[in-house]
C-alpha cells in the first residue's frame, strides 16, 4: 500500500526537464592587450563583452535555437606579423565573425586571410582608408577614416588656427603615417607650407632631434601622426625645448588618457580630430558610459562606443541572416542599418559609414572639450 502511495506521488510531481543549452557562436578580437596602448585596446575588449552580456540575457535564438555568443580574445600587440597568426588561429577555430582589429597595420594585415575565409571583419578602430580599399568585401568600419578625419583636423588648423606653416612627426605605422600624409595634401591645399617633414617609430620614446629641427623650421602648428602613447611623451619633450605651438592629431591623440600621459598643463595647446560625435552628444552615448562604467570601474576613455556597435552590428547581422553562417553575415553587414551608441551604423560599397562624422575637440582643464562638428 505505501508503495503504491509512493508511485502515485511521484506520478503526480511536475516533470521538470533540463533548459535546454545554448548553442556557443564564436566572434574574435584581436587588439593590444600589453604594451604602451593596452588601455585602448582593452578597452575595446570590454565595450564587446558588454554587448555580448546585453544581448545574451535576452537568450538570442537562430532558426528557432537559443544561442549564446562568446568573445575569444587575443592580443596582436599591434603587430601584422603577430596578428596575421591570430587571424590564421580565428579561420582555423571557425569564429563566425571578427571585430578588429584594433590597429590599422593589423587590420591591413590581416583582411586577404578573412576575406579568402568569407569571414566579416568589423573594426571599431583602424581608420587608414586603405584597409576599405583593398576591395575585399569582408571589411567594414564603424568610424570614420582617416581621409575624412585628416581633411576635417587640417581645414580647422589653416581656417580656424590660421596656420600657414606647419610641421608633421609620424611614427611611420599604416595609421601614423596614413593620417599625416591625408593631413600634409589638405593643408597644402589651402596654400600652408610643411616647414618640417620629421619622421619616428611606434615604440621610440626619444624625440629631442626631431622637435630640435621643428623648433628651427619656426612652425605655428606641428601635427603629429600616432597614438596617444607617444603623443605623451612628444609633448612632454616639447615642453623641455619651449616649444608651446599648437599640436594637432588625430584619433589617436584624442583619448580621456592624453592629460595623465602627457601631464594635465601640458593639453592645453592640443586639438585634435575626434572619430564620431563627443560621447555626450553621441545617442546613446550618455547610457553607455553609465552602464561601461558600473560593469568595468573604468570611465570611457575613446573606443569603447564603437566596440559595443561593431559587435552589435555582428549580432544583428547574424539576426537578419537567421544563420550563423559566416557569408550570410557578410552579406547581412552589407544590408544593415540601424541606430547604434556612436551614431548611424550602414556601410558603403566599400565597407566605411555612408554618413561620417568627426568632431574637433581640445581640452580645456584637461578635460575632452568638443569645439565644432564635422559631417560628409
């Protein structure tokens, strides 16, 4: 009788059966991990984790099956040659898409392996146009290039700064290097003479006979091609030779971590062409910051927004596709639109954003100051 009791019991308990696992999709970055810009490129890496946490908790389903997606990543340090072995290791693990890689030499490196592959490369952050321009369908931005932000810094430093002679120090890397040359075309064009062409590398941290001969050739703008990093350091150098002349960059220089490498008085004479809106006027630039910061303890420094928007667009290709088949994602890239962080995400027939934007910023109190906006 208890036995009988015992089944009846059991039979009448609800079933309850194991949720179902999700299906693991793969997407890789490749960026600066170590080294000088680390910052910048972990950066990077926690503004995909953040969209991947977001958008895994909604429990995202292909073909009617739950997935999850998870970020691999790697540090390239940088460097083509490292890099092109960690895109070689992305084909062989069969990610089904890349954001990045961070650098400009990387991302050029490495675009034939993804392209022969048919895997999209989405990079938050290389801006030398030439990486849009090797014809491989596979490779999108989501900001500006360097074309639109070098023409955008050099009419504000000869209309706005008024400057006639200008010196230029590059750290000869595809982004450095790339930046100045668009910058030294357009303000020659508006009738500015390069005074100094002063050439470096991306790790030197010595600049003194560079800035000694642009201190002789008596320039009223320098500009220089690189990353913040060095940016630092050229700065601090210039202090020492009392050079005070306007510095002007790109990008590269125009992180929230400028004043504490290169000391908070010494930003005073920076400006520089910011990729994008400023974070407060981007749309959803003001949420993002508050939900970047309580994840990471950490305030957006500059690549953060466009991280989250190259791993959203990644997530709502792999949507409109209804597949995590690498080439239907590409070809789901080339369709998109929607409204990401950072701005209006839809690329052109070569893979940049149809509608670019770039905003002149100095830093006023050492704090990124947004001066004027500049659209295509």
């Amino acid at each position: 009788m208890l036995q009988r009791a015992a089944l009846a019991l059991i039979l009448a308990l609800p079933v309850c059966t194991p949720a179902l696992a999700a299906k693991i999709v793969t997407i890789g970055y490749a960026g600066s991990l170590t080294g000088p810009q680390s910052h910048l490129g972990k950066e990077i890496e926690r503004g995909i984790r953040l969209a991947f946490e977001e958008i895994n908790a909604q429990q995202p389903k292909v073909q009617g099956e739950v997935i999850e997606f998870r970020l691999d990543a790697q540090d390239d340090a940088a460097d083509p040659r490292l890099a092109t072995s960690v895109a070689q290791r992305f084909i062989d693990n069969r990610v089904i898409a890349v954001v990045g890689h961070e650098s400009s030499s990387s991302s050029v490196a490495t675009a034939r392996l993804y392209a022969a592959a048919n895997i999209a490369q989405v990079t938050p952050s290389a801006t030398n146009p030439e990486f849009t321009r090797l014809g491989y369908r596979t490779a999108f931005r989501v900001l500006p290039n360097d074309g639109f932000l070098g023409k955008a810094i050099a009419h504000y430093a000869t209309g706005t700064l008024k400057a006639s002679r200008i010196a230029v120090l590059d750290d000869r890397s595809a982004y450095g290097q790339g930046i100045a040359d668009v910058f030294v075309d357009n303000a020659r064009s508006t009738g500015a003479k390069i005074v100094a062409r002063e050439y470096t590398q991306e790790l030197a941290v010595e600049f003194t006979p560079q800035l000694t001969r642009i201190k002789r050739a008596t320039p009223e703008v320098i500009f220089f091609g690189g990353m913040d990093s060095q940016a630092g350091l050229v700065l601090k150098q210039l202090k020492k030779l009392s050079i005070d002349t306007a510095f002007a960059g790109g990008d590269g220089i125009c992180t929230g971590m400028l004043p504490k490498l290169a000391g908070k008085t010494l930003v005073s004479n920076v400006v520089c062409a910011d990729a994008g809106l400023s974070l407060s006027a981007m749309p959803g630039g003001k949420s993002f910051a508050k939900r970047f910061e309580a994840r990471f303890g950490e305030p957006v420094n500059l690549y953060g927004p466009y991280a989250y928007d190259a791993a959203m667009a990644v997530y709502r290709a792999v949507m409109a596709a209804d597949s995590v088949e690498p080439g239907k994602i590409v070809d789901a890239l080339h369709r998109l639109s929607f409204q990401g962080v950072s701005g209006q995400i839809a690329f052109d027939e070569h893979g940049d954003l149809r509608t670019p934007v770039a905003t002149i910023t100095r830093f006023q109190d050492g704090v990124k100051t947004p001066i004027t906006v500049i659209r295509d």
